[in-house]
C-alpha cells in the first residue's frame, strides 16, 4: 500500500467495522466508532510498519485510485503458516463487479506460493453479502461465536 493511501484505507475500514458493530445492536454509534478505532490501533500500532501485516491497494488501473484495499496478518498455528483476513474492502461504486473475487483469489496464490496454508476471517452475522461471497470463494464454517443477552428478568 502507498503511503499516501493509509488515511483512506483507514477511514474505510473503521467505516466498515462501524457497520458491523452497530449490526450487533449491542453498542450506541459513538461506542461502536471508538470500538472499531481502537481496535484497529491495536492491531495496528505501527500503521504501516506493523510486522506481520500485508495491507494492498485494489487497484483496477494502475494510475487510478484505489477502488478497495485489503487487509491481512500472518501467523502460525502449531507449524501452520495462516493468513487472518482483517478487511476486504470494495468502494461502493465497484462491488458487484467481481473485484472482491479476484483480490481473493490473487491474494490466495500470493499466500499459497510464501507457504501459508490457510486463510481464515471473521463475517458477522448481519453480512449475508460477504458471507455468499466467501462461501463461493470456498471458504468453510470452521466456528461459530454463539452469544446470549442477559437480563434481569431471567434469573
């Protein structure tokens, strides 16, 4: 990623996490924008610099503008080399037009030729569009997060 273009590609992401939070129910908008800033200053303490951390441009002309970015750390679990897809991120005005596919699929060579063996992510259950993307990329149900509201009246 260009340098020039980290302020945007931060501004679309606490953009789309903001979504995804208020999608829960769980937090007041001001909550769920410092939630999704927060959370992206920790796992991004040092912007671009941030070890382990692959952010691209998705670029449909090279002397163009970005139209998404996407974001991935890498790790390990036990001796396997994993990807962890943090954003996926197609500007409105360019989704339905199969870049998201594409990104996907040339990240996936990318990863697969450096020896990481799988990729894993998070969609909220709120997204059905990035959920039917994924799932005709491949991608599997490894987990399921199950959560329960408590209240007084139950106990």
């Amino acid at each position: 990623m260009r340098p020039q273009a980290f302020s945007s590609f931060i501004e679309q992401a606490i953009e789309s996490s903001l979504d995804d939070l208020e999608g829960l129910n769980r937090w007041t908008k001001t909550e769920s924008l410092k939630l999704a800033q927060s959370e992206i200053e920790r796992l991004l303490p040092d912007g671009l610099s941030t070890p382990n951390n692959i952010l691209l441009e998705i670029l449909e002309n090279e002397n163009e503008p970005a139209i998404g970015y996407i974001w991935l750390s890498l790790g390990s679990r036990g001796s396997e080399k994993i990807a962890f897809v943090h954003q996926l991120i197609i500007l409105p005005q360019h989704r339905r037009q199969g870049h998201a596919q594409a990104t996907l699929k040339a990240v996936e060579a990318v990863l697969l030729a450096r020896g990481v063996g799988v990729i894993v992510l998070h969609v909220f259950n709120s997204n059905t569009t990035a959920q039917q993307l994924y799932a005709t990329a491949g991608y599997e149900v490894a987990s399921l997060n199950l959560q329960k509201k408590l209240t007084e009246a139950e106990n």
